[in-house]
C-alpha cells in the first residue's frame, strides 16, 4: 500500500514538472535553439537590452536584445558553427565563438558582463607641442 500511494506521488510530482517544462524559458529550447540571460558581474543581477548578435560564417545571421530579466533566446537557427557577441554601452563585450548549433538540439549559454572601467585617451594637438 505504501509503495502504491508512494508510486502516485512520484508520477504526480514528476509529471507536473515535465507539464511546466515547456514554454520560453531559458533553459527549455525547440529545434535549433540557444537560449539564456545575461547577468552583471559581480552583482549577478539580470541585465537587460544587452544586444545579441549570432553571426554564422562571419556573416550575421540574427540580433536580439535580452528582456527585463536579462532572457534571451534565438529560435530555429541553422544548423552550423557560430559567434555570439553579447554588448552594452558601459560594459565590456563579451564574445563566445565556436558554438555548435547541430539540428533537434538546444544549447543554454548563460553570461556575465563586467563593467568598463577604462577610458580611451586620445591624444589632442597639445600633446605634440614642443
């Protein structure tokens, strides 16, 4: 009777959770699919409109820009070896090359971006004074 009642609860636990596992989460892709969010380091909080740009044989192929809650997801690319370069004004840019996008499968790529603290100094006229 035990291992009964503990049966029912196991397929009830279990099967609720395969029913919630669909929809646009990070995490939960289609065919062809990479998904996930970007935080800031070191903070780990979401970072949103962060451009997403997937680039296939150098050439790009999609841009996105994460939500309020730093989700991204690109949907049905083709199959292939691609470049994703994550940017936003004020942080560094992050570029993750080599991804393999193979047909049937999704891929999660969760990122951290650092802010950018340095400064381009460009020379002016009086700095060739003599």
């Amino acid at each position: 009777m035990k291992s009964k009642l503990l049966l029912l609860i196991c397929l009830a636990v279990f099967g609720f959770g395969a029913a919630n596992a669909t929809g646009n989460e990070p995490g939960n892709g289609k065919k062809n699919d990479i998904n996930g969010y970007v935080t800031e380091s070191p903070s780990k909080k979401p970072m949103s409109e962060v451009n997403v740009t997937a680039y296939l044989l150098s050439k790009k192929e999609k841009a996105i820009t994460t939500d309020e809650d730093g989700n991204y997801a690109f949907d049905d690319l083709k199959p292939g070896t691609y470049k994703f370069v994550f940017e936003k004004l004020g942080y560094k840019k992050v570029v993750k090359e080599k991804i393999i996008i193979k047909t049937d499968e999704s891929f999660q790529m969760n990122i951290e971006m650092i802010q950018n603290n340095d400064f381009d100094l460009v020379p002016t006229p009086f700095h060739f004074s003599d």
